[in-house]
C-alpha cells in the first residue's frame, strides 16, 4: 500500500481498503462507487492509492436528486417516494453504479452529514449505505455520532467494512 494521502479519514481506512483492494485483485474485478453524503471520499481514498486504475472502474458524486436519476438512473418517483435518504435509493445508487461502468460491485451512499439537513424522521448523521455484488444488493442503515467529518468518516469505514467482510464470505 502507498503512503496515505492527505485525506481527512481514520488511520484504520487504509489498511481496510488494501485489503479490498486485494480482494478485488485476486478475482480480477472492479469496483465503483455512488456517493451522496461521503462526497466522493470513498472515491478519493480508492483513487489515492497506486495502481487503483486496475481495480477502481469510477466514483459517481450525486449530491442532488436529479444527478442520481441522470447519472445512475435511480427513479425520480422512487425518490419522490421514499426521499433520497433510504434504503430503496440507496440500493437504486448500487445498481446504478454497475450498470453505468463495467464494475462488478459498488458501494453506496445516501445519508444526512450536515448540520443543516436533518429533519425529526431523518436525522443529522443518519446514513444508508448500499452494496452490489453480481446480481446481489444488500443495504444497511446506520446513526452515526458527530459533526459533518465525523460522519463522514465513519460512513467511508463502515462502508469499506462491510464490503470486505462480502467480498470475503464469497
């Protein structure tokens, strides 16, 4: 593994995402990502690592609602429905992510970083994360503690956790 980039996310990211990458290596597969509260930080960690090219397909930022129906081709109706943050758009990002590239998995996120977005049903730091596998999707929710970095930091670990604990069960 390179030297770690300057980028704001714990120091256990890093050995966790070698092990991804590693993982990915060794069944020649590749990997996107669909970001909406991380802001492409899942992305930018993938990327800052040497040789990412051969395992990272591309990193979709999908802040707004209309880049998520233009660039991952999530239903406008399913947002309208259940609100950008859940657990349908969430898996919705997943898909979207692989069908747009050529990877053969992708992680998703959707959730509320920021101080100013939370309401009483979805509060500051509550966060959807979404894997693809093959033909396989699976989502998780989470409540995580603290300001905008904070959050986001832990929504790129346990993202990156939970990836590779599938990628290891397969």
């Amino acid at each position: 593994m390179s030297a770690r980039p300057p980028l704001w996310l714990p120091d256990d990211v890093w050995p966790l995402l070698d092990a991804v990458s590693q993982q990915l290596l060794a069944r020649q597969w590749r990997m996107a990502t669909a970001e909406s509260c991380t802001g492409g930080l899942i992305a930018a960690a993938c990327t800052s690592l040497s040789g990412s090219s051969v395992w990272f397909e591309r990193g979709y930022v999908t802040y707004s609602n209309a880049s998520k129906t233009v660039e991952l081709g999530v239903d406008p109706h399913l947002i309208e429905q259940h609100g950008a943050v859940s657990e349908p758009v969430a898996r919705a990002m997943a898909v979207g992510a692989c069908s747009g590239s050529t990877a053969d998995c992708a992680v998703a996120v959707t959730g509320v970083a920021g101080p100013t977005g939370g309401t009483p049903d979805k509060p500051v730091g509550l966060v959807w994360v979404a894997w693809r596998i093959g033909r396989h999707t699976w989502a998780q929710c989470h409540q995580f503690e603290g300001d905008r970095a904070s959050v986001r930091a832990q929504t790129v670990l346990q993202a990156l956790h939970s990836l590779h604990t599938q990628l290891r069960a397969i």
